[in-house]
C-alpha cells in the first residue's frame, strides 16, 4: 500500500543558507524541494547594506546546482544605524524582500541587532509606508528573563506596543515556539503572520534534555512544554493563513553543535517535507499541508505561489535519510526526529 500527495512547490520563509563551503555543501538540500526562500542575513560580519545583499545574493545563485530556478529572497539586518533611505532602495529595485529584526545578543550571530527599538522606529515607518515585511525573532534578551519566558515577555513588552504604533506594518513572528505567539498572532489583523518551524511541531525541551544532553535539538527560541508544541501543531495543520512554514534550518558543523558550548540551529533542509507529510499526515490534517507549505507564505508577502509542483509518498517501509552532510568546512547532523518516518519526496 502506498499513499501520496501532491502539492503547489514549497517555500521556506525563514532558512540561514551560511556562506562559502558551507553554503555549497548545503545549498541543494534546500534547492531540491523549495521553490524560493526567506535568506537570513546573520553572516558574519552581517548583512546589513543593499550592496552586501546584492554580492550575498549573487554567491547564493552561484552555489545553486546546475539546471536549479530556486529564487533566494533577500533581507537586511536591522541594526541601530540602518538608513531608511537604503532600505527603500533596496526594496524599489527588487532586491529584498524583508527586514530582519534580532534583539541584540538573541541568537547566533546577533551581537550587531537593536538595542532597543525605538531607535530603528525611522526605518519601521518608512517600511510601514512602502509595505516592505518585518521579521521578527521575538525574543527579550535581558538577562534576569528564564530563557524559556522570552518568547511571551517580548510580546508583552515590545511587539504589542510595535502593533499598536503601527498597525500598518506588515509583521513575520518568525519561528514562534508557544501558545502565547499563536493566541498573540490569531489576535491581530491579517498582516501579521508567523512562521513555525518543523523541529518545533515535532519535539518539546524533553527531547532535549532527559536521558542525555541533546544538541542536536537545541535551537533558539529553544523548544518549550509539550502543550505548547501541541498549539504550534493545531495551528500549522488548521490551514489558518497567518502561519506557514519557516524551516530555521540552521546548519553548524558537528564539532561546533557537540561542544562544551554548543550552537543553537537544527538542521532540516534535507527531510523537512517529508517530516511535514508525517506531522500533518498523523494529525490527519493532510489536506491542509499545502497552505502551510506552499500558499499561506506568498500570500502574506504578496507574491505568486510556484506554479510547478512536488508529490510525496507514504510507503509500508520506513525511508532513510542521510545521517550527515558532508560540507567543505565539516559534516552537518540532519535533524532526527528519532522515530520512523515513511514518507520521501519524489525527486
Ligand atoms: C540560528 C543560526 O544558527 O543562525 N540558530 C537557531 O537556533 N535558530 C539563528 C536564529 O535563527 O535564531
Ligand atoms: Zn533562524
């Protein structure tokens, strides 16, 4: 017996693509299934500037394979110098699509982000005005908040305030990890949407934690309690347009990830569909799998879905996936969710 389904080409609404070997050893992971992504900016040094986004662009095209139409959707790096001005610019000539918001000190390479937001509110009107998207990572960062409160407590104190400024702006809640981001964004007008990721529908911080110290699972927002993990699963499956799929596929070289410090970011380029087919398929939410992957996306950034498809096919026998990605600068652990999957994308 073999099921299948057939759905409008993916997009990823959030993927860090890296630079250099790293960005050609993975690069095709995400070209295989994806029709077009939401690049972050987090290189290092950041992009910050229309001309960094145009040569980041342009290594991105050239480390497509051979024969690939996959479309990198560019964004700026927010910081507290960024120049309206530019940012405008950038957006007429078609060169972004989004700017990304990091709470200074958040996440991986964050260390250049907003110290505190009424000092980029210049670029936020003018975005508003010209209705170029804000990504979010929503986060407070201030040292005395639990890390698994930061997601709530940025809502209260500063995106809730950033929508009653400007209600205009059209928002991205990247990656949210809990209950209080999906009851926040079911609350507010259609433009603001907020990307789940796949890792987030499938573990909670047990996965990470009991039985041995796991770090392939630990990403940031870190995963939370099993009923928010449950929220995120009712509200990815329910075919509600607010949220769509943004992969935060996060690649780090084992020995970075397997270290007395180890980096945040799960790696799920290569099996997101398949484990997306299987979240959705148990939910028995199927049907839906195609809003959240490949419709509700362009729609919130006013563009076209894909106009070509991909089929994906349950079979009787588990289907295996590569442990690793080997990459010019070290192998890359593929996320595991750590049961058997039965489904693979038709390639
Ligand atoms: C991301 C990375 O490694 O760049 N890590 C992660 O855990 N998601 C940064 C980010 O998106 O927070
Ligand atoms: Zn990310």
């Amino acid at each position: 017996m073999s099921n299948s389904i057939t759905i409008t080409r993916p997009d990823d609404w959030h993927l860090h693509l890296r630079d250099g070997a790293m960005l050609a050893g993975i690069a095709p992971e995400t070209t295989r299934h994806f029709g077009r992504a939401i690049i972050m900016p987090n290189l290092v040094p950041p992009v910050v500037t229309a001309s960094d986004a145009a040569a980041y662009r342009d290594r991105i095209l050239a480390a497509r394979p051979a024969g690939s139409n996959f479309e990198p959707l560019m964004t700026l790096y927010l910081t507290d110098k960024t120049d309206p001005n530019d940012v405008a610019a950038a957006y007429a000539d078609g060169l972004i699509r989004a700017v990304k918001y990091y709470p200074a000190g958040a996440t991986t390479n964050s260390d250049s982000g907003v110290t505190d937001i009424k000092n980029v509110m210049p670029v936020l009107e003018k975005m508003a005005e010209i209705g170029l998207t804000l990504c979010i990572h929503g986060e407070a960062t201030e040292p005395h908040i639990d890390i698994f409160d930061r997601e709530a407590v940025f809502i209260d104190t500063t995106l809730d305030p950033l929508r009653r400024a400007l209600p205009e702006l059209n928002i991205t809640s990247e990656h949210i990890t809990t209950k209080d981001g999906v009851d926040y964004v079911k609350s507010q007008p259609k433009n603001h949407g907020a990307t789940i990721t796949t890792h987030h529908l499938m573990i909670n911080r047990n996965h990470i934690l009991v039985g041995g110290i796991k770090p392939h699972y630990y990403c940031l927002p870190v995963a939370k309690r099993e009923e928010h993990r449950i929220a995120l699963r009712a509200a990815a499956t329910s075919g509600d347009p607010r949220f769509f799929l943004g992969t935060d596929s996060a690649p780090h070289t084992d020995p970075a990830k397997e270290s007395g410090c180890g980096c945040a970011g799960c790696f799920t380029a290569t099996n997101t569909m398949a484990l997306l087919a299987h979240v959705f398929d148990e939910d028995g939410a199927l049907p839906n799998l195609e809003k959240f992957a490949s419709l509700n996306g362009p729609a919130h950034y006013d563009l076209k879905p894909n106009t070509d498809q991909i089929t994906i096919e349950k079979s009787d026998l588990p289907v295996t996936y590569p442990d690793k990605i080997e990459t010019g600068d070290g192998p890359v652990t593929v996320f595991n969710p750590g049961h058997d999957i039965h489904w693979r994308v038709v390639d």
